[in-house]
C-alpha cells in the first residue's frame, strides 16, 4: 500500500514517511515471525508430547501383547498373517516375523481344515469369529490343540478386510478330555459286564428253581415255585435290557413290558389269541431303582389275572398302560375277567404276592388304588425320577 501511495503520489512522498513506513512493515514482519516462531515451538512441543504419549502406549500395548498366554493375530481375507504376537514363540515354537505373509491354512492338521475353513465362510456373515477346537502345527512338527475366537474386520462399503484372532492352547484340558472319555468307556464297560452277569445269575437260579420243581408233582407248592422262577426273570431282564441298552442309566421300559408279557404267556401256557392284551405305552425311559419294582409288580398282577380271571379257558382281554401325568407316572394294570374277590382286602392278606406288590409301592413312594367294577383294575401312581 506504500509503494502505491507513492507511486500515485510522487510529489508528495516525503523520504521520513518513507522510512516510517518501512520500520513499521519491517516490525510487523519480525513480530509475525516471532508469532509464527512462537506457534511453531507449541505444535513441536505438542507433537513431541504426542509421540511421548504414543510411545508409552506402545510400550504398554508391547507389554501386554509380549506376556499373554494366548497368540494373537491378524490376518488377511485368505488367511495371510499381517501381524503375530510374541507369544508365537511359547505356544507354536514360531519367532512371529518367520510368520508374516504365510497363510494359517497350511499349518491346520488336514484332518481339521474342512471345518475351519466352514467356520470362517460363517464369520464372514454372522461378523463373529468363532472357529472350532483344531490342531496347528509347531515348529518341530508337532501339533497342538488350539481354540479360537476373533472378530472379522470391516473397511469401506461393508468389504471384509481379515481377522482378529485369539487362540489359546488347550492340549491340556484335550488329554484330560480324552483321559475322562477312557475312563467313562472302561466303566461302562465293566457295568455292562456287571448287568450281563447278575442276568447270568438269576438265569442260573431260575434253572436251578426249574430243575427243582420237576421232583414236585403238583399242587402250591410247584406254583409256588413257578411264581418265583417268573419273579427272578422279571429282574433279570431288567438287567438284560440294561446290558444291552446304550443307556446304562435307564431303560425303555415299554421294550421291557412287552417282553415280560410275552414269558408270563409262556410260562402260564395261555394263548395270546384266547387272553389278547391291549398296551398304551409311551417310550418313557426308567432308571434301575425304579424299573425293578416296577417289573415285580407288573409280574404280580399279570401272574394274577393270567391265573384267575379267565378260570378254564375264558376268553378275555388285559389292559396295560403306562402314562405320565406331570411329574408322576401312573401305571394301570387291569382285565375284563371274573374280577376280585371282595372278601379279600388286598392291603392287608396272606398273599405273598399282593403283600410284594403293596411293599414294592411303598419303596416307590407312590400310592395305589383298586377298581372292580368292570373285573378288576389296578391303578399305581410315583414320581417319575
């Protein structure tokens, strides 16, 4: 603006103006510089403090990352590692650099590569990573059992840029696995060979209950004996079916009934087409505690009504059913037969059978009831366990 006034104004520029002017531009100028010098010395001092701060971070994200017991990484789209973490070296023998630009799809066992690589096409769409226990080859040769979780990472437009993994070893917690399942198939095992011989046991006492009543004639007492020769292999085939069940805990106990009904018939010499039977049984599963007592009343009142509800050779129908009702079962035994003699109170008699039956409803802690008004009908009701 100087030089113009004095260019339009020449006759008037006077050389003290002049020099005025200039000292006060040149001051402006060294105090703009000073200024700038100024706010220079505060962004450097800023930047330094930032860096400072920077570096602290790195130290403590370096000693974070240096001492965590599980490895870290990040990977490309395809599995191409970008960064490995120093615990590379405690947990697959690695130095994390001697990783870089190498794909953690060649150190998968092959055995484990199908379902890791089904666990990343997921994560792309669920945006959880979230891949299954499987084995990664160490530096020696080895493998080791590793768990994994990450997250994948999103750019621009929603387009997958790779993955944040953690993986842990858990060789450890696979061997005590693989120790506990050993144990638990070799305890099978011998509970199987358990069940399988106290079967071949009562097998053996029913013969010798077979063998003995061949010197009785007849009358109560061989009864007598075929009633308990029917009472042992009720209970051994509950141990049959146990032996033979995948479920060493329980039983199908309809499976159960229908065979049980099938040796009563035989042992009896009924036909199935003179006395049918009619079942309404659900596929409920009995533990051991409960499928015995169960089986010997069963027994008891089938043996009941196969002997007197159908006198000389009566045709008629028995009704078995086993249903739940909430936290109860309730079995219902019963026949279209001559019906219960009602002289006979059977809480309280001399019958061995009715007294077994009583008894074996009190160990189940349930409670049972007696229908005759169509021949007879037994109803037992327990908790299901």
């Amino acid at each position: 603006m100087l030089l113009l006034w004095i260019y339009i104004h020449p006759e008037d520029a006077n050389i003290n103006i002049l020099i005025g002017w200039v000292i006060i531009v040149i001051t402006m100028i060294f105090a703009r510089q000073i200024l700038a010098l100024k706010e220079s010395n505060q962004i450097k001092e800023l930047l330094e403090n930032n860096q400072e701060i920077l570096k602290k971070r790195e130290r403590h994200l370096s000693l974070i990352t240096d001492n965590m017991v599980d490895l870290i990484t990040r990977t490309d789209p395809n599995g191409v590692y970008q960064y490995v973490s120093p615990s590379a070296r405690k947990i697959i023998g690695y130095e994390p650099e001697n990783l870089l630009g190498k794909n953690v799809l060649d150190f998968v066992h092959p055995d484990d590569l199908d379902k890791f690589k089904i666990a990343l096409i997921k994560s792309k769409e669920s945006g959880y990573l979230d891949e299954p226990e499987y084995r990664y080859k160490k530096s020696t040769g080895d493998y080791v059992w590793l768990e994994t979780v990450g997250t994948p990472i999103f750019g621009h437009e929603n387009k997958l840029k790779g993955f944040i993994r953690s993986s842990r070893d858990i060789d450890d917690r696979k061997y005590a696995e693989e120790q506990i399942k050993a144990s638990l198939e070799e305890k099978e095992v011998l509970l199987k060979e358990i069940h399988h011989r106290v079967k071949n046991n009562m097998q053996i006492i029913s013969s010798l209950l077979s063998l003995q009543s061949r010197n009785i004639k007849g009358g109560k007492e061989l009864e007598i004996f075929k009633e308990s020769q029917n009472r042992v292999k009720s209970m051994a085939m509950i141990h049959e079916n146990l032996y033979r069940t995948p479920n060493l805990a329980r039983i199908n106990f309809k499976d159960y009934i229908q065979n049980l009904i099938s040796g009563l018939f035989m042992s009896y010499g009924i036909n199935q087409d003179t006395v049918k039977t009619e079942m309404d049984l659900n596929n409920i599963l009995l533990d051991i505690d409960t499928a015995i007592p169960c089986g010997l009343i069963l027994n008891e009142l089938m043996s009941n009504s196969l002997k007197h509800a159908f006198p000389e050779g009566k045709k008629g129908k028995i009704n078995i059913s086993l249903l739940e009702e909430g936290n109860k079962l309730k079995m219902i035994v019963g026949d279209d037969g001559s019906g219960f003699p009602d002289e006979i109170d059977f809480r309280n008699t001399d019958s061995l059978g009715l007294k077994l039956i009583n008894t074996l409803v009190n160990q189940l802690k349930g409670e049972i009831e007696l229908e005759k008004s169509k021949g007879t009908k037994f109803i037992i009701k327990f908790e299901k366990k």
